[in-house]
C-alpha cells in the first residue's frame, strides 16, 4: 500500500493512496492551522471505525440478518501531554432492523476483532479496546425499540 499528502499551504494538505482518492488534512487554528479538513488522529478512528463496520455488516449480511440501519462509534481518549496518543477507546456498534438476532450481532462483533480487521488488530496491540453494541427493533411505522445491548468481551 502506498499512501502519501502534498503540502497544499501552512497547515494544509491533501491525502492519497494507491486507489487515488484525496482526503483533506487539516489543523487547529490554535496550533497554526486553518481548520480545513480531517486532523490525521481522526482518520487513525475513522479508519478504525470503517474496517471494522464493513466486516460486521458484511458478515451481518451473510448471516441474512435484516440490518436497516448501521453505525459504527469510536470514543477514542487521548493522553493529556505529547504526543496524545490513544490511550483507550470504546467502539460502539449501534444496528437497527427486523429481528436481528443478538448473538449474530456478537459473534459478528468478535470475527471482526479477532480475525478479519486489521486496523483493529494492529491498535489493539498499543490500547484497550472496549466493544458495545446496540441493537433496535424497527418497526413498520419507522418506530424504534431497544431490542439488546451489550458489551463482547474477547477471549485472552
């Protein structure tokens, strides 16, 4: 994988990887910059976030679970001196629909965690990581009811 930014001016660039999509990098105005596009720490959790959200909801599929909607958080803390790296993080799955069945959301949860994410396995060796989920039962009318929530512990 190749990846790179181009310096654009003071605190801004452009990102790009080999499928030649851009990304806008940005800064805080109190450190300089122009507040005009994503701080690389929150591609690092959104990237996190979207490896693992397409896994869960592509083994979801698989499993013919009728997900109608489908977010993935990622709370990451942050140390309070330099560099600010990731301490901990909490991933919170939230899946919507009909009769989605709990342990199917869990165990795809754990494939995710434990076989198929990268981004998640390579982070995992530098902080904890908690998985929660939240499942709501959809209604015909568009009505939503909390249906399951839970936390997937990993085994050791």
């Amino acid at each position: 994988m190749q990846a790179k930014v181009s310096w654009k001016a003071g605190l801004t660039f452009t990102g790009s990887a080999d499928t030649g999509f851009e990304v806008p990098l940005g800064a805080d105005p109190s450190v300089g910059g122009a507040n005009d596009g994503f701080r690389p720490l929150e591609l690092m959790a959104v990237g996190l976030a979207g490896c693992t959200a397409m896994d869960v909801i592509s083994i979801l599929r698989k499993k013919q679970q009728d997900v109608t909607a489908f977010e993935v958080r990622v709370q990451a803390e942050q140390a309070d001196g330099h560099p600010h790296v990731f301490t901990r993080a909490v991933i919170t799955y939230e899946v919507r629909g009909r009769a989605v069945d709990e342990a199917a959301v869990r165990r795809a949860i754990e494939l995710s965690a434990s076989k198929y994410c990268p981004a998640q396995a390579m982070l995992a060796r530098v902080f904890p990581m908690q998985l929660d989920y939240r499942i709501h039962e959809q209604g015909t009318d568009g009505s939503l009811t909390p249906a399951a929530s839970g936390t997937v512990i990993l085994p050791a």
